[in-house]
C-alpha cells in the first residue's frame, strides 16, 4: 500500500470519496440533500469543486490517498478546522457560476444545505479537522491482503 498526496486527476476519486463518506450507511448525504440531483450529476459537481480555484474542505490538495497495486482503494481530508464553512460556501459559489446556476438555484442550494449548520465545528487557530474518509467497497478486500 502506498500513501500519497491526491493530485487534480484524482478528481472523480474524490468526489466519490467524498460522496460516500456523506452518505455512511445512508442513502444520502449533504451534497445529495441541498443539491437534489442524481448521483451522476452530484458526482460531478463535487468534482469541478476537487479542482476549483477555490480551496475548501473538498479540494484535492487537502487529500491523502492510500492506493493498493496502483489503484485509488482509499481518501481521506486533513485541513486547518478554522474557515471551513466559508471556504466550502467560496468554492460552491465558484462551481455554481462555472456551470451556469441561476442565483435562485444556488440560493434554495444554501437553503437545504443549512441544516448542518448547527452541528458543524469550525475550531480554532491551530485546530485540524480530519474529513471524508471512505474506502472504495472494491479495495476493501485488497486493504485486508495488503495488511496481512
């Protein structure tokens, strides 16, 4: 297994990572509930985000992947806790515009994305935030032979 730094063609890995850590053991997580759209359509929108100009919590320079054999089995983020939220907001805004979003769009986006808002921890100076974190369900297995 081999750990290394995400880069931008990394993009479509992390949007699933990120997909799927959301969602848990649920069939929908924060990007499926503000967005309402089909996976295909959030997958790729969190995508374009991964590489925006914009850093957040969902940019590629702040994942780790863990591969195994050459293949993408794992991701995880690590960022400064402090500014997340409007970090996240800057770079939705930036993907929004970037694909044409009407502002009424973008504002019932923000809407159905608020309800998070009282459960999110921004931190202080010197506070870090570990995110995102998701195995590929196809790599599980391989993750068990490589630590065998």
């Amino acid at each position: 297994m081999t750990i290394r730094s995400a880069r931008p063609e990394d993009a479509g890995f992390i949007a699933k990572t990120i997909l799927r850590s959301m969602r848990g053991y649920g069939p929908r997580g924060w990007f499926d509930v503000p967005l309402g759209w089909p996976e295909a359509e959030c997958l790729d929108f969190i995508a374009r985000i991964a590489v925006a100009r914009a850093v957040s919590m969902w940019h590629v320079s702040q994942f780790w992947i863990a591969e195994i054999e050459g293949e993408s089995g794992a991701a995880l983020c690590a960022v400064p806790a402090a500014g997340t939220g409007p970090a996240a907001w800057c770079a939705i805004e930036e993907v929004a515009a970037a694909i044409g979003l009407a502002a009424p769009e973008l504002d019932a986006i923000r809407r159905r994305g608020t309800y998070t808002r009282a459960c999110w921890a921004q931190g202080g100076e010197g506070d870090w935030t570990i995110e995102h974190v998701a195995t590929d369900p196809a790599s599980r297995a391989g993750t068990a032979r490589a630590r065998a």
